[in-house]
C-alpha cells in the first residue's frame, strides 16, 4: 500500500539549491574569462557549440532512460545513418535544408520501427537490451560500411564558412549555427512534452505505466515514439556534426561516450541535465585542452570518464536528478 | 434495470497460484454493488479481470457484448474507468495533469468536464498547479474519483476507497460516490473491507471467499445475514 | 553439484582427449584459431562469475585484458621472464586491479554499472597512448620470444582447463552460493548475512584476473604485440556477448560462446553475398541481436529447452511409459 502520510514537498526534479549556485558560480566564471581573454572565449563559445551536439545526443539518451531504463548504446551509430541518409538526399539533388526536415522524418520512423522490432521482444530483461542495441551498434556500423565505404565524404555546409569578429574574438556562422539549431530542437521537444497530449500520454507511461495503461495510454505506443523521438534528436546531433568531423562511420563515437558523460552528469532522468551538462562538458573539454599542458588529445576521453566517475561517486544522480528509492 | 457487466465463470491466476475459482455476478446499470470479503479473498483480482489488468478465463459481457481478452488501455476506451489499490496517482504530475490524463481517451472539449469536476470536488481549481504526490490521503482519494469522472465511463471499478482514511473522509468520499452515481448515472462496482459502510451505499452485494462467491444479494438482506454479522461487521 | 555423475565425467574426459590430440591435425593458422577460442573462454567464464553469478554488469573486462596483455609484455621485456610464468603474474596483477575497481562499484548497480565499466574500457586503452615511452605508444610493445603455435595452443587450453576447474571449485560451494543470491536479491542476501561488499568485490576481482590472463594470452597469440588497438572497446563487447550467447549463470555453454565470438568473424567473411569485412559486421550483429531475441538465455536454455523436450518425448513414448 501506498504511504498515506503527507509527502514532502520535495518529489520533484532536484534543481537544488547548491546546484543552482554551482552553476551560477560557472557562469560568472566563464563570463569572466571571455571578458578577459580572446583566446578564452573562443574556446568557450566553440565549447558551446560542441557541447550543444552532446547535449542533445545525451538527450536522446536520457529520453529512452526514463521511459525504458536502458541506455541505447546504439544512439550515436543510428544518429550517424541518419546524417548518411541526409548526405545521400543532398546527392539526389536536394538542398541541405530540405534533407535535413526530411531526413528527421526518416529518422523517426527509423527511431520506432527500431523499437518494436528489436527492442519490444526483449524489453523485459537488462542484460538483453544491452546487448541488442550493442548488436545494433554493429549491425548499423556494418551496414553503412558497406553501403557508403569508409573513407571521408562530405556535406554541403549548412551555414556557410563564414566568420564574425567581435573585439578580438572570432566567432563561426558554424557553431551559431549549431547552438541555435540545438536549442530550438531541445525547446520544441520541451514544449512538446509540456503541453500537448500525447507529450503528457508519454510523461504518464514513463513515470507509472500501469497506472498509464488504466486511463486508457498505450504504454507500448508510448515507448516506440519516445524512441523515434530520441532518433529525431540523433540525427539532429548527426546533422550538427557532420561540418566538423565530416562523414565518416566512426563520426558518431566519440560524441556518443561525450553524450554518455554528459547525461550522467545531468542526471540520467533530467533532460534539462543532459543539455546543460553536455554544454558543461564541451565547454570545459575545450578549456581545459586549451590550458592544461598535461592534458593532451590522448587524455580527453579518460578525463570526460573521470568526470562520469567522480559524478557517479559523490552524486550518482547527477546535478538534477531525482533521488531513487530502491524497491524491496 | 439493464445488466451493465456480468461475469460468468471467471477464473484467474498469477502464475501457478489460482486467485479466482470461477467468479459469477451481475451489476445492473445505474446501481451500485459492493464487493466485499476478507484479504486475499479476490476482489482485487476480480476489478483487474474485468479492466483486462490480469489475465483471465471464462466470460464477461460489458453492455451487451463479451469483453474479449484486451489489456486495460482498451477498456479503458470502452468506457470502464478502474481506480485501483494504490490510487492510480501520478505523484510527479500536477493535479491537473492527472485530470488531463483521467481524460485522455476523451475526445473534444473538457471545459465542461472540468466545470462539473468543480462542482463535486470544489477544492480542486486552487490546487490545479500543485503535484499530486503532496495532497493528503483524503485529497489524493478524491483526486482519483475526479480523474475517473473525467473518463466520463459508464462502470466505474473502485479499489478500497476507504483505506487509510479517517472516518469522516469516507463519510464524504461514499458520499460523493452516491452523487455521481444518482446525478451522473455512473455504474460502480465497489471493493470494500469496510462492509458496514459498504452495504449502506450499494444496492446489491457480493461475498468473496477464496476466489468464489458464497453469498450474493440486495445489501439490506445481507446485512442481517448471519455469517456476515459474525464475519465482516462485528456483532 | 556436488559430485559429478558418471555422464559428466566421461564428457569431460572425452573432450580433454579430443583436445590433446586435435593440434597434431590442424595447421599452424587454426592452431591459433583455436587458441583464441581457448582465450575467449576464459575471458568469458570470468564475465559470466561477474554477470551471471553475482549480477553485476561489466562492459569493460577489455579494460583489465590489457593490463594483463601488458604486465606479459613488460615483464617480458624488462624481467626477461618466462612467459609462462608471467601468467600467474598477469592473474595477480589483474586481480589486484579487479578489487580496487570492484570496491567504487559496489555503489553502482544495472545501468550505472555498465555506464562506470564502459567509461574503464574507453579510457584504459589511451594510457600507453600518454605514456608512450614506457608503454609504447600506439605501435605498443613486444616481447622478447615469440612462442610457436603448438605452444600457443597448449598453453592456451592448460588455461581455460585450469580455470573452468577454479571456477567449479568456487561456484558449486558457499561462495557461488553467496553469489547466487547476490544476483536473485541484493536485500534479501544481505539480510540473510551475505556480506555483500565481499562478496561483490570478490567477484570483481576473480573475474578480472581471468581477463587478465586472457588477455596476456591475446597479446601472445598476436605474435606477442601488445597494443592498445588490440584492447580497444570491441574487446569488451565481445565478451560480453559472447557470454549472453552462451547463457548467463550457468557453466555450460561457455565454449559455444568463445566458439561463437572466435569463430563467427572468420566464417562471416566467408559469406558470398556479404563478401568484405564490413559484411561480416552486418552478420555479427544480425546473429547477436536474433540470439537474444529467439533464446534469452543463450545457448544453455537451448541445451536446456532441448533436454526437456527430450524428456517429455520420451515420458509420452507409449514403449518406455
């Protein structure tokens, strides 16, 4: 039975308070450094912009985690098929723009058809899912491999190579680009869980899916468009990357394992988590690689891990995430 | 009265354990009948055959038609709203919300619902924005008939609505199920281990003992049956 | 399992004969072949003690294969010490590292786990990549002999022998016991007085000295290079796959999944139609994902399915009955 006792106050989300003032306390510090130093801010708002593809790639993630508490270790490969279908319509004649809406189609459809063909069977045990999407992790790699080839290609830029100068800092249209694309997809999807129906339907079937089914939701409905919708979030992240690493099968990876350290930074249940800490962790990726002389290429990814170890250590929920109670 | 829901020789287990033996009642519409009977006796079970939560052998006819074998997202839409054990609140959710969902199968307008919602439950509308979780027992019961009303069904099943509620709470929550029952003219099958209660508020009864029925009939008859003095209240 | 019945015994002494014998008639290429198969074993017997017997995920056993690949190597190079005995090293060193992992781990569980373990397999490899004079870099390090592949395959096998033989041991008493509860329920374990962080911590450590092992015997079978591509995240993958396919929690068909993941790479690429490496990808990964769809319990609840089939067939056998 249920504990009928007067709740605290305290169910929802925790955007608590030294979180907030941590993260205050980043601000002003960044704020500070870009006034100070050119070199800085470019770093940073490079940061931003890589750390937006991560946000949302951690996005998709942390979606599919609170619906179906498994981690889809295939995202970053689907989100990379996806730009290859992108790619392959520019080819077919279409203007990067047109490719990109309808490859988010495809990339939805793509995203549910995954999940009831190979997830549904096997969503009863963790261990199974686990090892289906890491199939599918090969299966797609494999399978773009050998449609495409390995080697490099390349994409009509979206937002032109163009860069804008303020003071002594220079700013891409790239990585403006980038930010801005990745804000406007996260606020939409926002908006889209906050205020239609169906967002509200997929929250319940999240949160209490049998409490969902009673009031008539399709909880299994639910779970396919949650995953088409992390797919559309992929494939934006792909889209997103493809000016900078350019396409190639393993474009997608090390974003993935980035996305990864990002979503458990922010708390694998918290969206607004997963988009802040991969703005964090692109942010102080690039800073730190600017200014600390040990800290060569070879050491970004251990240093993204040691974060997500330190993170799982002290605060395994991350910065916004909810406190589990364990079931007996 | 028309039969509303009959259940013919219903049988249900969960896993290798047998909880209900071949279970037979009618509810006629518009009435209210109590299912009563000690702990483990089955009635829970019973309300999960016939919302398709649990899965079941033998018959029920919803209106007319057989229910086949769905799950409870579809009777849901068939117009059988199912409060259970526990409520069935979305703690994380605001009361709103929660209202929205007991709607979700609705299509159209809920202006209207919301305004007779506000005429039986008139707290609401202040709380609308707070989560559901931090309601008392009291609020959170009444919130799970309101969003049950929002479904507009024509059954509804109903869960132990009294548990761990002080007595003058189910004075008012059996109260306000009267109201929709006599103003809405909604059909509800009730599960209760407070018989006295119970009977007094249902027009007919039913007596779960090991997953059958032993005893059946109109309430005032029951409650001067024997065994039922003895056993459910008291004296 | 107490004692083993007859059956079993002469299974198991058939097969040691089959495996004494079958080098002599197998070529240079498949010795090798089959001493990955041997390694592939071990590694995931290891996986399938963390996993399958004490529930804890790992996707990062690639991470404690190269500690042990390159505690071979070093060893060799700056000890000169005989390879084989730089095995029992290996297990050592890996064990001792499997514990210091395996004591953080006690605060993860399911996802988190596999997230913590995933982060360990990424990482690992990149530190000869830094520390490149001591570790070699990305061209790595080798040893100083290169065994021949019919010592390969002895050793290799002596191996996955000996430890099948240790995991018996520790599994058929108290500590599998203890470990088997672990995995139905950590609470209710804990509340019959399993010490879990023991426990726990043991089963890490056990099974990364057995990746250990395999791994140095990876670098041996790579004609003794070990680098960090060879240990890179596919590694822990691969054992973890091959330890689903052969069923979690059971010893039974642990060699059909060091076959499985040893040999299908080979046979896929034989496939005309697929034809190029990346074919042999798209057939991995098909397989993986419709073994765990069709058999959830891989191999062993097929043997298992079939046996009660067989049973079955035989109880309604109008003769027998």
């Amino acid at each position: 039975m249920l504990g009928l006792a007067k709740r605290k106050t305290s169910v929802t989300t925790g955007g608590s308070l030294p979180v907030v003032a941590l993260l205050a306390a980043v601000c002003v510090f960044l704020a500070i450094g870009c006034a100070v130093s050119s070199i800085f801010a470019q770093q940073t708002v490079a940061g931003l912009a890589q750390g937006a593809i991560y946000g949302s790639l951690a996005l998709a993630l942390v979606l599919i985690y609170r619906a179906t508490e498994v981690i889809n270790f295939a995202q970053g490969e689907m989100a990379m098929a996806t730009t290859y279908v992108a790619y392959q319509l520019t080819i077919w004649g279409l203007t990067f723009w047109l490719a990109f809406f309808v490859t988010l189609l495809i990339a939805f459809a793509f995203g549910v058809i995954v999940q009831v063909v190979f997830i549904r069977p096997v969503q009863h045990s963790v261990i199974a899912v686990v090892i289906v999407t890491i199939g599918l992790f090969i299966l797609i790699d494999g399978l773009v491999t050998w449609k495409w080839g390995g080697e490099l290609r390349f994409m009509a830029a979206p937002f032109g190579n163009n860069v804008y100068r303020l003071g002594s800092v220079t700013l891409s249209r790239q990585d403006i680009g980038v930010l801005l694309v990745s804000i406007l997809s996260v606020i939409i999807l926002w908006a889209l869980f906050k205020f239609t129906k169906i967002g509200l339907g997929m929250r319940a079937a999240a949160l209490r899916p049998a409490a969902a089914s009673l009031v008539g939701v399709r909880v299994n409905w639910m779970l396919a468009l949650g995953w088409g919708l992390a797919a559309v979030l992929g494939a934006v992240a792909g889209m997103m990357t493809e000016p900078s690493t350019f396409l190639q099968p393993t474009m997608m990876q090390p974003i993935l394992l980035y996305a990864f350290a990002a979503a458990v930074l922010g708390g694998l249940e918290s969206p607004a988590g997963a988009a802040i800490g991969g703005v964090l962790i692109g942010v102080f990726m690039n800073l730190i690689g600017q200014y600390v002389d040990f800290a060569t290429a070879e050491l970004r990814l251990p240093i993204a891990f040691a974060v997500l170890l330190v993170v799982l250590l002290v605060k395994p929920n991350g910065l916004f995430g909810r406190r589990q109670v364990r079931r007996v | 009265m028309a039969e509303l829901l009959a259940l013919e020789n219903v049988t249900a287990r969960y896993g290798p354990v047998q909880a209900l033996h071949g279970v037979s009642l009618t509810v006629a519409e518009g009435e209210i009948a109590a299912l009563l009977g000690a702990n483990g006796a089955g009635k829970t079970t019973t309300l999960r055959a016939v919302s398709g939560t649990v899965r079941r052998d033998g018959e029920i006819r919803f209106a007319g038609s057989g229910l086949s074998r769905i799950g409870p997202d579809s009777t849901a839409r068939l117009g059988i709203a199912h409060v259970p054990e526990g409520r069935g609140t979305f703690a994380e959710l605001t009361v709103w919300e929660n209202l929205r969902l007991g709607a979700y199968t609705r299509r159209g307008a809920l202006k209207d619902d919301f305004a007779r919602v506000q005429t039986y439950f008139p707290w609401i509308d202040e709380r609308r924005h707070q989560q559901a979780g931090t309601l008392s027992g009291g609020e959170q019961q009444m919130l799970a008939l309101a969003r049950a009303f929002m479904q507009r069904p024509r059954l509804l099943l109903l869960d132990e609505p009294s548990l761990g509620l002080a007595p003058l709470l189910v004075t008012e929550i059996f109260r306000i199920i009267k109201e929709l029952n006599e103003h809405e003219g909604l059909t509800v099958l009730v599960v209760e281990q407070n018989a006295h209660i119970a009977l007094q508020l249902a027009q007919n009864a039913f007596v779960l003992e090991v997953g059958r029925i032993a005893l059946a009939g109109p309430s005032s008859e029951l409650e001067r049956h024997e065994s039922i003095r003895r056993s459910y209240l008291g004296y | 399992m107490r004692h083993l019945p007859v059956r079993q015994l002469l299974v198991i002494g058939v097969a040691a004969v089959v495996l004494a014998l079958l080098p002599f008639q197998l070529s240079g290429y498949h010795q090798t072949l089959a001493a990955r198969v041997a390694l592939y074993f071990v590694a995931i017997l290891g996986l399938n003690i963390l996993t399958g017997y004490s529930g804890q995920i790992s996707i990062g056993h690639g991470a404690f294969m190269a500690i042990g690949g390159y505690t071979t190597v070093l060893l060799s190079i700056h000890q000169d010490l005989n390879l084989i005995l730089t095995l029992p090293v290996s297990f050592a060193v890996a064990f001792a590292a499997g514990i210091l992992v395996g004591i953080p781990a006690l605060r993860f569980s399911g996802v988190y786990l596999a997230l913590a373990t995933f982060a360990l397999a990424v990482s690992v490899p990149q530190f000869p990549l830094k520390f490149s004079t001591f570790l070699g870099g990305s061209n790595g390090l080798r040893t100083t002999v290169t065994p021949s592949y019919l010592w390969l395959y002895g050793v290799s096998w002596a191996c996955a022998a000996a430890s099948f033989v240790l995991a018996w041991l520790l599994l058929r008493g108290r500590i599998g016991r203890a470990f088997r509860a672990i995995r139905d329920s950590e609470v209710a374990a804990a509340s019959s007085g399993v010490a879990l962080p023991i426990y726990k911590t043991l089963a890490f450590g056990v099974s990364a000295a057995y990746a250990g092992v395999a791994g140095s015997l990876l670098v041996l079978v790579t004609n003794g290079y070990a680098q960090p591509g060879l240990f890179g995240i596919l590694v822990s993958l691969q054992i973890l796959i091959g330890a689903a396919v052969a069923g979690l929690g059971s010893l039974r068909g642990v060699l059909v999944g060091a076959l499985f993941i040893a040999l299908l790479p080979t046979v896929a690429a034989d496939v005309p139609v697929i034809g190029s490496t990346h074919g042999q990808d798209v057939v991995f990964g098909l397989i993986v994902i419709l073994v765990m769809i069709l058999l959830p319990n891989g191999f062993v609840g097929l043997l298992s399915g079939l046996e009660r089939w067989f049973k079955t067939a035989i109880k309604s056998d109008p003769k027998t009955s």
